[in-house]
C-alpha cells in the first residue's frame, strides 16, 4: 500500500471576502502556493469589492469557538494566520480557542480597515480586545495605521515605526512587522525580533489588494514548514514582492496581488 507524507497544515482565521483576493480566499491561494494545506475559521462575511466593502456578516461566537475545536480535535495545525476579527465576542472567542488548544506559531495580521475603503472592519473598542491576542503570538504584522492605533505613535518614518514595534514587543508579540513605511520613493517593512531588520525597496508599479493577507499568510505557512522567524521574515518579503509585481486587475478598483504567481509562471 502506498503511503503519502503528513501534509503540513495551517488555520486561517479570518473574514471571508466577495472579491477572491483578500481575507481567507487570499490566505488559501497562499498557503497553496507555499505547499501548505490550509484549514479555516470563518469570522465574518464581507460583501467586498476592489472599491470597498458595502456590508458585513459577522458570525456568532460560539460557531468561531466550534469551528476551531472542530479543527485542533482534528488536525495536526502547525501554525495560525489571524485576520480579520471584527468585534470583541469574535476576539475572545479566538484568543480563548488559541490558548485552548495550546496553538503555536501564531502569526496576526491587525486588520482594522480595508485598504480601498475608509470604512471599519473592526469595531474600535475591540482594538483594546485584540491586543491581549498580542502575547499569544510569533509574529505581529500591523501596517503603520494598525500600529499608531495600537500604540499611539504616528508612524510616519523608520524611526517611528521602530518606536512603535517595540512598544508592540513589549506588549507581549515575539516579533513585529510594521508594513508600507514610505520615506521619499522607497516603502520599507520594520522587522524587529531580537533586532532590528529593515526590509526596503523602491516603490514599484503593481496592486496591493490582498497584500497584507498575502503577507502574513506567507510568513504562517513558512513557520508551518519549519523557519524560523527571521527565516519567515525573509520568505514573507520575497513571497509577497512576487505577488505584487504580477498583480491583476479583477475589477473596477485596485489591482489585487497574485499569490500564485510563482505556480502561474513554470
């Protein structure tokens, strides 16, 4: 009888989204790319599309709670991207599943807003829910927004997003990723475990619909297979600069990422 190796699983948890390229749809295109079998928590469903989001379903708590029992009971869950949580019975479900089951290399990603829209994706009281998720967690991947909001410092440079990763170190997170500082024409992501690591490059042409989901996906599944963080640092970055320069245009909006980009092009 032939007999296969033990898949490598990961969880998503996140909202699920209309558009295919953001929220768990773009967390499973990534886990796929990466060799990684993906298993999934729904938090919400938003109807979404590449010009914003126009509502939000979020699902009960205690149906969160099941799912991730249904899961961990299950499967050998060797790491776990967050996403979107939407409100604080939604967060305390999962912080409470998370320690539950004893979850390990716990990657957040802070959603707090959809990138084309203005509009909240979690309500603000629950920021303060969310960053007691932040000790759970291996790496902590807000953009400079999520990080001001999380910290209070207006990030607008290096050395602010430095000031505010180790504020969010301090509060519990292993690693921090602070994405998309712009100075002049360059976008740098501020990497901090035992220290400093900044990931810079020149602003280049392509959509980024999806590109924080992409991003952290890719840096789970990498712990999932094995890296350590600053190995996941280094995947994370390379996975998603390939997604962004081969991004395409889905709709009327922003051009969204392409994480099968390295499958699409042998």
């Amino acid at each position: 009888m032939t007999t296969h190796p033990e898949p490598v699983i990961a969880l998503t948890i996140g909202g699920s989204s209309t558009t295919g390229a953001t929220g768990v749809e773009a967390d499973l295109k990534t886990f796929a790319a990466l060799g990684v079998h993906s298993a999934v928590v729904i938090t919400a469903i938003a109807s979404q599309n590449t010009n914003g989001v126009q509502k939000i379903l979020y699902i009960p708590a205690d149906i969160i709670s099941q799912q991730i029992d249904s899961v961990f009971s299950d499967m050998n869950v060797r790491a776990v991207k967050v996403g979107m949580l939407g409100n604080s019975g939604i967060v305390k479900a999962v912080m409470k599943g998370l320690g539950k089951w004893k979850a390990r290399n716990i990657v957040l990603d802070t959603v707090m807003k959809a990138q084309s829209d203005s509009g909240w994706l979690i309500e603000s009281e629950s920021i303060i829910e969310m960053e007691k998720l932040l000790k759970f967690c291996s790496i902590v991947t807000p953009n400079c927004f999520e990080a001001e909001r999380l910290t209070g410092v207006r990030v607008k440079s290096i050395n602010d997003a430095k000031k505010a990763a180790r504020i969010i170190k301090a509060k519990g997170a292993e690693a921090i990723v602070i994405k998309g500082v712009v100075e002049g024409r360059r976008i740098s992501d501020v990497a901090l475990h035992k220290k400093f690591r900044i990931f810079s490059k020149r602003m280049i042409v392509g959509g980024t619909h999806g590109g924080g989901c992409c991003f952290s996906s890719a840096m789970a599944a990498s712990l999932a297979k094995g890296l350590e963080i600053e190995g996941a640092f280094e995947a994370g970055e390379k996975f998603i600069l390939e997604a962004i320069k081969n991004s395409v245009r889905i709709g009327k909006g922003i051009e969204a990422v392409e994480p099968m980009a390295n499958l699409m092009h042998r």
